[in-house]
C-alpha cells in the first residue's frame, strides 16, 4: 500500500505493478469501518486502502496497481471509462489463456471505478459485481477501487486465483492465469513497455509512509 502511495507521488508516465502475498491478509477501503473487519485480526494481517471498495481477502490473489499522472492524457477520462478500459484489458488477457471472460453488465450493479477523492464514492464489497468488473464463467474474479488526486490516478484491482487446476473456475470463481500473465496484462494495456526496478528513493518514502501511516493504529481505526 505504501509502495503504490509512493510511485503516484513521484510517477511521471503510467505504470503497472504486481505482487503477491506470502500469508493471509485483508484490505479494506478506505471509508470502511474497523469494526467490520476486527474480527479476522487473528488470521489475518489487516490494512486500511486507500482506495475505496470494500473487504478483500488476500493470499491466493494476484494483486496489481496502475498509476495513471495527471500529466497523463487518459487522467482526464472518468473513472468509469478508465475502470472499463483497464478490465477490458485484464479481460482480453484472460481469453487469450483461454478463459471465458467478460465484463459485468448487469441492471442495477453499482457503477465501475469505486472511487475517492474528487469524483465521489461507492462502496462494494469484493463478492459482489460492479459494472465492469471482470467475470470468468459467469462469476467475478477481478474488481478494483481508485483514488483520484492532484498528482494523478492510483488504481488498485486483484484477481483471484485458483491454487491448481484441480479447482474448477465455474465453481469457485477463480482463474488459472497461467505463464506471464503478467506481460500479457500489460501488452493489452499498452504497445510501449519498458521493465523497472523500484527506485531506491521509492523504497525509502514507502518505509517512511507505511510507519507513519498504514502500519499505525491510527489509520487502521480511524473509522
């Protein structure tokens, strides 16, 4: 979380990251309320977002995050369009591995780009579809959430992921993603990819943020 808060204040052109985690987890967005989550303290290590959207488990996930500047020419599209563009692309790198995707288009789902900041909120929990999310077999296996500021656009989605191909992805809305999902994501996202290691500079302000933010009580209890 501190690594994402870093790169959108120092990004200068669009970016992707990926990761994983090592042990159980869960993110909550940012207008959540503790009290809802503190139940799984003991399982699970608890983070406040900040983005919006609404409790998700971490562990057998494929997390990511694009950082869009405000020097961008996307920034000025709105959420929604952005929100659909990018799981468009999650979208069509899920097909070209053989899945059967789509995107959400139900009556009466909340709108795509559960967002804070300049352009408003609305919550939604992880189990349920928002316009535009993406569905494998009928099911949801990626959503997202963002945060709008000055300096640009922070867009933090996950994708569940099956453990093995014993799991059946009709059943249990997961997805094999398979070899270099990765890249393929981020070819569907753009024809111009240059890899990059963190800047050590990077490294340092997300150290600094994390202790003074989403590592304290403070912020994990604020609502």
């Amino acid at each position: 979380m501190a690594i994402d808060q870093a790169l959108l204040e120092t990004a200068d052109v669009p970016s992707i990251r990926f990761y994983r985690w090592d042990h159980p987890a869960l993110s909550f967005g940012y207008f959540g309320r503790y009290g809802d989550v503190a139940h799984y303290a003991p399982e699970h290590d608890l983070v406040r977002r900040w983005t919006g959207g609404g409790i998700v488990f971490h562990g057998d996930d494929l997390t990511y995050s694009i950082i869009i500047p405000d020097s961008a020419e996307l920034f000025a599209a709105s959420s929604k369009s952005i929100y659909s563009a990018i799981h468009s692309a999650l979208r069509d790198a899920l097909v070209k591995n053989g899945e059967h995707a789509e995107l959400a288009s139900v009556a009466g789902v909340a709108d795509a780009g559960t967002a804070v900041g300049d352009r408003g909120y609305k919550d939604a929990c992880f189990a349920n579809p928002v316009q535009a999310d993406v569905l494998v077999n009928g099911r949801k296996v990626a959503g997202a959430a963002q945060r709008w500021t000055r300096a640009g656009l922070l867009h933090q989605g996950t994708i569940q992921l099956a453990t093995g191909r014993v799991r059946v992805a009709a059943a249990t809305g997961h997805v094999d993603l398979g070899e270099d999902f990765e890249m393929r994501f981020a070819q569907q996202l753009s024809d111009k990819i240059t890899m990059h290691n963190l800047d050590q500079d990077i490294v340092d302000r997300a150290q600094t943020v994390a202790a003074q933010k989403y590592g304290s009580d403070v912020w994990l209890r604020k609502r």
